[in-house]
C-alpha cells in the first residue's frame, strides 16, 4: 500500500513525474491529442514539475497534479490510481447511475437513508454535481462526458479519491439529494460495509439468473428474448484464449473468474479450473437454438454494466447470428493499430503480438492498410480458434448462422466500457437497434492496457497502446444511439432500474 502522508523530496517526485511523461510518450499510440499537441503536452509535464515545492509534498498534494497530467490524455484506457488512505473502512452507502447528465441513487445499503432511493444528486460537500462533473474531467481520464460522469458515480461511494473532488479530506460527507418527491434532503453518509443492500430501483422485467456469465431467458410468450452479457471476462473461452498467448495472468484470471462464477471450490489444477468454468460457445447456442424453436422474433442485449474483458464473446455472438459472413460485416474498418514501446516488452512476453514493423515511432499499421476481407476473417478465426472450445465449434460449424431473428436491440448504459460496447458497435452494422445511455467506451480511441509504477512514490498507472477505431463512421467520442434514454424518460417512468430493457421491448412492440 503507498504511504499517504509521507513526504517525498522534490527531486523524487520530479523523477516520478519524468517517468510518468516518458512512458505515456513511448507507450501511449497518442498521449499528445487531448492535451491538444505536443507542445502543450511537454507544457503539462513542465507545469507539474515547476509546481512541487522545494522542500517536496506528500501523496495527497503531488497526487492531483499527476492525475491532471494523465487527464488531459483525455483517454478512458490510461489513468492512474490515487493513493490509498487506510485510516478510512468501508465505502459510502449510496450507489449511483447515470442516466443523461444526471446521478441517480440507485441502491441503498444502509436503512437510515432508504428513502434517498431514485433520488438526484445535487451536491456533495456543497460543490454542485455539475461543478464536481468538471473536476473529476480533471481528475480521472475518460473517453467522453459518460465516463466522467461514471467516474464521479464511482468517486462518490468512496471518500478516499472524494477529497481530491471536493479539495479536503473527508471522512463522513454530506450530500444533497433531490428525492422522487421533488423535496430535497441533506445527509451526512458515513462509510459501511456495504455488505447488505438494503433497497434498490425495481425492475419491471425479471433478467436471467447468473453469476457473471452469459445467461438469457425467453419473455412472455417467447416471443422476445433477453440475453444478459454481464461482462466479457466470465466465461470459459476467455481464459482458454489468455492461456494460448501465455499471458502473464493467465492462471490467476482463471482463478478468479472462479471464485466469482462457479459455486464451488476450485480445483488445484488449472486445467480442470477452467474446464469447470460455463461455456459461452454452449450458452449461446443455446439460446439461438430455443429462439429457433420458439420462433423468438426479437432478441435484446443488455449490456449495460459490462466494463469489458475479451471481445471473444461479441464475436461468437455475431457468429450464432449471423455466421462468419455478419463477422466479417460487422468487422469492416475496424482498425487496430498497436505500438512497440520498452514498457510492452516488459509487461507482454510475446513478441508476436506485434507484427514487424520499420515504423520509427513503433506502430503496425497491417490492418490499417489490409484490404483483403477474407484474410481479416482467417486472421481472426485463427486468433478465436486459440480457445479449444471454439475452434471445436469452428470445426463442426453447427451453429453457424444459427438464427437470425427479425429485430436485434443492443441495450448500454454509461457503464458499458471497453470490450463491454463491441456487440453494440459490431451489430449496429448488421442492422441492429442500440438503445439506452451512451455507451462511456467511445468508439475510436486508444484501448488495451500496460501497467507500471512510479519508480519512487509507487503510484500504480495505466496506459493504452493500441490505437482503435471500431466505428471511423461517427464521431470518434460519443457513439450515436437509435434512441436515448434521457434524466426526463427515466423519471416519467418512474426511474425503473431496467429502464433501458424497458424502452429496448417498447421499441419493437411499438408501445411507450
């Protein structure tokens, strides 16, 4: 854990700071775009060196202007963490959703504020949820607006990176929530355990049982389904994959997708750890298999608390859809675009993960200029195919285009992140409806992640290396949706915590 209140010499904390600017601009495909060149970008680097005093500072003044300097990455993939304050046990009781330009409480884990549920937020520690909406810009990097103010959701359940927002340490803050009487209430929340939750938003549609893996369920008559993705990392396939690049935490993502989605112990011997994690390859065909059956003309796509993992899973969704045709589709100009750098050799032994390449600065421009689809397609099967149970699939091809059902709705959330908003990406060019909140993930920026440290505070940070563009049609920021929900729709609803699949289900039916 990084000492809190430790003093670091000025020449320690001007050190950490050239590392950090070296490592963004050897690792990161564009560390200089957000701060609007390289110029201003050196600019940033300079300011925060000039502004450490002489006698040096502790964490909790140095952090912030770090934290400002990878902000202004403006980049979701690459950020770095505040230090820790072990003084303080637990979280806030309150969790928070976004829906437009508004936080919502959404649950509740401790009974003296139970009535706060559906509640907005108007303040924390008298600044203005629009003015901390500004600062977290500042704080955390993100890719657009939804993931600042996902992050400043975030912040607001934990006082330790609350007072970087509000400008001093806190322990128990106050808030003022606007309740769903239209009456506004100031509360001092202290932290808790937040072990049991107390009450949360209603749902007006049961989803499927899981743990964290796929899982889906037919509606009412059958007639619509509702597939849950609740993240792109809990199923067996994406550990099959990590293990045939020998990916360093191969084992221990086995391990832990385990521990949280199997209702067992887990074996000594990894093998048998990720034969007994569920199948996504039989989960979804079984449900193209059902819908078939049934004649299930509408299928939705929740993905609306999916923060990413593997994008394995979008592709073997689109495959039991639309079969290798609706992936080489949905596959048209999507870019990737990683960069060679000292810091990706030290935290990914495999070479050739990244092509060989002239290029001065690092970059593999192959898919860049790669025009021929059906060799995009072979690269990719190929890449799939590295998870045993898919390439057994792949081989048999049984399930192939499997069904196609008349409607597809992919339903995100401001929470949708990363490898969490591929199927909305990928199925919106095969004619599927994306409903919801803007996704936070954006569609063409930097992704996939290196980690490191500074060499003398120890502050942990990340930074992207891959640049990407999943959809160059729009803009690059905010993904456009076939419809939104907005603050005024979640509350004329009755602010339903399933709002989303609601309006995906009235999409179709044609009803509000």
């Amino acid at each position: 854990m990084v000492p809190h209140d430790e003093t670091y010499a000025r020449s320690e904390l001007v050190a950490d700071v050239r590392h950090l600017a070296e490592q963004l601009e050897t690792a990161h495909p564009d560390p200089y775009d957000g701060h609007g060149g390289r110029v201003d970008f050196h600019r940033c680097v300079e300011e925060a060196v000039r502004a450490i005093p002489d006698a040096g500072e502790p964490l909790h003044e140095f952090y912030p202007r770090v934290a400002e300097l990878v902000a202004g990455v403006r980049d979701g993939h690459t950020d770095i963490s505040p230090p820790d304050d072990s003084a303080i046990d637990g979280e806030l009781p309150l969790g928070l959703r976004v829906v437009g330009d508004e936080l919502y409480v959404d649950e509740v884990y401790a009974d003296a504020h139970a009535e706060l549920l559906g509640g907005r937020v108007v303040s924390a520690e008298g600044v203005p949820a629009d003015e901390l909406f500004e600062r977290m810009r500042w704080l955390e990097g993100s890719d657009n607006v939804y993931q600042d103010r996902v992050s400043l959701a975030l912040a607001l359940r934990d006082v330790t990176p609350l007072r970087f927002l509000v400008g001093h340490p806190v322990h128990e803050p106050t808030f003022r929530i606007e309740t769903t009487d239209g009456s506004t209430e100031e509360r001092v929340v202290a932290p808790t355990a937040r072990d049991d939750l107390v009450v949360t938003l209603e749902r007006t549609v049961e989803p499927p049982e899981t743990n964290g893996e796929p899982a889906f369920r037919l509606l009412d008559d059958g007639s619509t389904a509702l597939l849950v993705l609740p993240d792109m990392f809990s199923y067996r396939e994406a550990a099959e994959i990590l293990r045939s690049i020998g990916h360093e935490q191969a084992v221990e993502v086995a391990r832990s997708t385990h521990d949280r989605v199997v209702d067992a112990a887990a074996p000594d011997d990894i093998e048998a750890v990720v034969a007994d994690l569920p199948s996504a390859v039989e989960i979804l065909t079984d449900l193209v298999t059902e819908m078939k059956s049934a004649g299930t003309d509408h299928l939705v796509i929740d993905t609306r608390a999916n923060t990413g993992g593997n994008s394995l899973l979008s592709n073997l969704l689109t495959y039991v859809l639309y079969g290798w045709e609706g992936i080489a589709t949905g596959g048209e100009d999507h870019i990737r675009v990683p960069k060679d750098s000292p810091l990706y050799r030290d935290c990914i032994d495999d070479e050739d993960r990244i092509g060989e390449t002239d290029n001065p600065a690092g970059f593999d421009f192959e898919s860049y200029f790669e025009t021929d689809r059906q060799q995009q397609v072979d690269r990719l099967r190929d890449w799939l195919s590295g998870s045993e149970t898919v390439a057994a699939e792949f081989e048999a091809g049984t399930h192939e285009a499997y069904y196609e059902p008349e409607c597809v709705t992919v339903v995100t959330a401001a929470m949708t992140y990363s490898a969490g908003a591929e199927p909305a990406f990928t199925l919106s060019k095969l004619g599927a409806s994306v409903v919801g909140v803007p996704p936070s993930q954006a569609p063409n920026v930097p992704r996939d992640t290196l980690t490191d440290e500074l060499p003398n505070t120890g502050l942990r940070f990340r930074t992207a290396y891959r640049h990407v563009e999943s959809r160059p049609d729009v803009d690059g920021r905010v993904f456009p949706l076939t419809t939104e929900l907005t603050a005024a729709q979640f509350e004329s609803m009755g602010r339903p915590a399933d709002a989303g699949i609601r309006l995906a289900v009235a999409e179709e039916s044609g009803s509000d």
